[in-house]
C-alpha cells in the first residue's frame, strides 16, 4: 500500500473517531453499508464519495474542513 493510501486511511478513521455530528455519523453509517452492498472497501467508497461530490454533500464539507484543520490536503477533493 502507498504511503498515500495510508495516510488517507489514517485521515479518515481520525476524522471517523473525533466526529460527533448526529448527521456525519449517519452519512458514515449508509457509507459503510453502501460499500458492503458494493462489495468494495469502505475507504474506496469514502473516496469516491469525497472526489464526487454530490452525494453526502454534509459529509463531504465537514471532511474538507476537517483536513483543511489538519493542514493535511495532499490529496485531490
């Protein structure tokens, strides 16, 4: 695995773990069944999401804003 995948994983679970947002938390929630339903992994899932854009457009705000804090954007959203 790259380092960049890595480090978004890390990313994501951070911001998984730290969120409290009823909403976010939901969004997480249907994200991971999604992706089950799929049958791809949850990050992959998260990282369409992320690029696309219009679906989740709460989460997809508060994950840029999260990153943005974290001055970690080394990847395209």
């Amino acid at each position: 695995m790259a380092q960049l995948e890595e480090d978004f994983i890390r990313l994501v679970d951070n911001f998984v773990v730290e969120t409290s947002d009823p909403k976010i938390l939901d969004e997480i929630s249907q994200l991971d069944r999604e992706s089950r339903l799929l049958g791809i992994s949850f990050y992959d899932m998260y990282c369409v999401v992320i690029q696309d854009g219009m679906k989740h457009k709460h989460l997809v705000s508060e994950f840029k804003n999260y990153m943005t804090l974290k001055k970690h954007v080394p990847f395209a959203v």
